[in-house]
C-alpha cells in the first residue's frame, strides 16, 4: 500500500513539475502570459492546489494506517514469541 501511495504522489509531482515549467514558457514570451491563458493557468492551479491537499489527506491517513499495522505486527510478534517460549 505504501509503494501504491509512493508511486501516486510521484505522479502528482511529475504533473505539478510540468504545469510549473509550462507556466514558465508561457511567461518566456515577452514575460507575459496571454490574458485568457492566465485564467486557464490560474484555474488550473486551483485544482492543483486542491489536489494537493487531497492527498496531504490520503497520505496523512496511509501513514496512520501503516503505524496501526505496525502496532499490531508488533503485538503479534510478541503473542508469537510468548507461545513459542511456553
């Protein structure tokens, strides 16, 4: 599940990296952005910033999941190791 969520956020930071130098194409040219480019640009920014904080949420969540299967792991080992030593 970890390697599934790794890959995820690789994924949103290759299409963040590339908005980012797309932007700053669009800016090479003349240094400005064209009008109606600069509110598709600004709206799309929105949705990744909003997306971004959608998976700060699913992270914070997996990351939660992945300490409640340690504690068990671990509560099991030691269920493991008492009845190995009776």
């Amino acid at each position: 599940m970890l390697r599934h969520l790794t890959d995820e956020l690789a994924g949103w930071r290759r299409r963040c990296l590339k908005a980012e130098t797309e932007l700053q194409g669009l800016k090479a040219q003349d240094g400005m952005v064209p009008g109606q480019q600069v509110v598709g640009m600004q709206a799309r920014t929105l949705d990744l910033q909003r997306e971004n904080l959608e998976l700060r949420a699913r992270v914070d969540r997996a990351r939660e999941m992945v300490v409640r299967l340690q504690q068990r792991l671990a509560f099991l080992e030691e269920e493991y190791g008492a009845e190995v030593r009776s």
